[in-house]
C-alpha cells in the first residue's frame, strides 16, 4: 500500500520545495502540511489541490498499485 504522506514529502524534496512553500500554495501553516505528510491517507480533495499545486499525478500511483495487485 502507498504512504500518501510519504510519497508527498518524497514529491516535495525531489522538486526542491519546502515545506512553508506548500503550506503557502494551500493556504494552510506549516504545521498542517507536516500532520499530512505522517498521514497514511488523505482526503481526496486534498489530494487532488496536492497534486495541482507539485504537478504530480498521486492518483496514477495509486491507480498503477492496484493495478499491481490485481495481477498478483
């Protein structure tokens, strides 16, 4: 299973961004975006702004896992 959280900050860090950089795109403080990124699942609204704001597809991720298992 995928740890949103993780993959974000992961996302976030490859694209060189800080954390007060996200929390200022989302309009939330800093704080907020650190609770999301130790959180196994997240909203899919929220996820979607995510993915908007680090032009990154978290959906395809999960879509390629389940895809994944199901083969299994």
């Amino acid at each position: 299973m995928i740890n949103i959280g993780k993959r974000i900050r992961e996302e976030l860090y490859r694209q060189e961004r800080s954390v007060s950089w996200l929390a200022r795109k989302l309009n939330r403080n800093r704080a907020a975006i650190y609770r999301v990124m130790c959180k196994n699942s997240i909203d899919t609204t929220l996820l979607m702004t995510i993915s908007k704001v680090l032009d990154h597809d978290f959906f395809s991720e999960f879509s390629a896992e389940m895809t994944k298992q199901q083969e299994q």
